[in-house]
C-alpha cells in the first residue's frame, strides 16, 4: 500500500476521507507527517468542525503512541471483515 493510499484509508477509518485532498495538498502525504498534525495544521487543512477536530487529533495521538504499524493492522482487520462490517464496526484509535 502506498503512503498515500494509507493516508486515504486511515481518514476513511476515521470517516474523514473527504478530507484527503486537503491533507495531501497540505503535505500529508504519509503517516509519519500526519503525526505533526496540530491546531494551526488543521486550520490550513480546513478542519472546521469541532468535532472532526478532535477525531483528528485523537488518531495522531495515536499514531503517536502506537506508530504507523497499528494502522496497517488495524486497516488489514477491517478488510477482512468485509466493506459493510467494515464501515459499521472498525474501529481506529477508540474513536468510534
């Protein structure tokens, strides 16, 4: 999986993928710089919401915390439950 398809599916985890394009047009192009992730980041990204701030911030803690590694594992468990169990029941960084 390339770097940005790992971004793609870690925001899709998150139910944040419409977000992509901002992330990668602002540098986010890999889990490692998704770790720097902070307020003023998300201001350029242009996370507005509340509340999709803080699903952000909750999944770079984290990465932070557990590494990239936790991603790719916890991407790989959602795919083999399948796309319908997949959406309704993956879970990311505790967040959902």
């Amino acid at each position: 999986m390339s770097d940005q398809n790992i971004v793609r599916e870690w925001l899709r985890s998150l139910d944040l993928e419409n977000y992509y394009e901002a992330f990668v047009d602002n540098g986010y192009d890999d889990l490692e710089m998704c770790k720097q992730i902070g307020d003023p980041d998300l201001d350029a990204i242009g996370v507005r919401s509340a509340k999709d701030r803080q699903t952000v911030k909750g999944a770079v803690r984290t990465l932070l915390e557990k590494g990239g590694t936790s991603v790719y594992i916890s991407l790989e468990e959602c795919g083999r439950m399948g796309q319908s169990q997949a959406s309704s029941q993956c879970c990311f960084g505790g967040l959902r």
